[in-house]
C-alpha cells in the first residue's frame, strides 16, 4: 500500500503562484509514475501534469506553460508549481501514485483562485 499526503493548496488571486506537494510512503516502486488530478465542482477529475521515475512529464494543455511538476526520487516526493493562476484552476487536486497496477490516491488540497 502507498499513502500519499499533500499539502500547499489555498486561495490565491487571479495571476498567483501555488506550490503543491506531496509525500509518498509504504511500498513504492522504482518504476512508477506520480501526479496530479483536478476536479472541480459539478466536473469530472482530470489530469493535470504527470511525471514518471525516469522523467518523463505530461500535462494537460490548459495548464501548459503555467504549471510545472518536479520529482524528488529519492525522497519519493512529487511538487507542482502553479504560477499565472487562473479562476477555472479552482479545484480540489489530488496527487497519484502508479506502479506495478497499483494505485493511490490522496486525499486531496483545495485551490481557490479568485477573480
């Protein structure tokens, strides 16, 4: 079992930066991939940027330019940088854990960007 615990949400203005963090513990693999999901309000969890152990990084197109995932291996962290914040970024996101066909998820952080 992983367990993953985030942290950094908040509210923000229009044009604000958020870091986001999360820790994995328990069982990790060497080979997986860490990220993080949004949902919003009445919409489905998306994805928003994914960051595999070998450093390969994906990111949804509207976050593109404005958001940028790091990994720490060694510490098995995972940290998104939101800079240029927008109010449809308002969302609760969550950090992924996948390996070996296992998956985790955290609990999730709240980010509210006001207009």
């Amino acid at each position: 079992q992983v367990l993953l615990e985030e942290s950094g949400g908040g509210l923000v203005q229009a044009g604000g930066s958020l870091r986001l963090s999360c820790a994995a513990s328990g069982r990790i693999l060497s080979s997986n991939t860490m990220g993080w999901y949004r949902q919003a309000p009445g919409k489905q969890r998306e994805l928003v940027a994914t960051s595999t152990s070998f450093g390969m990084t994906t990111y949804a197109a509207s976050v593109k330019g404005r958001f940028t995932i790091s990994r720490d291996n060694p510490k098995n962290t995972v940290s998104l940088q939101m800079n240029s914040l927008k109010p449809e970024d308002t969302a609760v996101y969550y950090c992924k854990y996948s390996g070996g066909g296992f998956s985790s998820w955290g609990q999730g952080t709240h980010v509210t960007v006001s207009s």
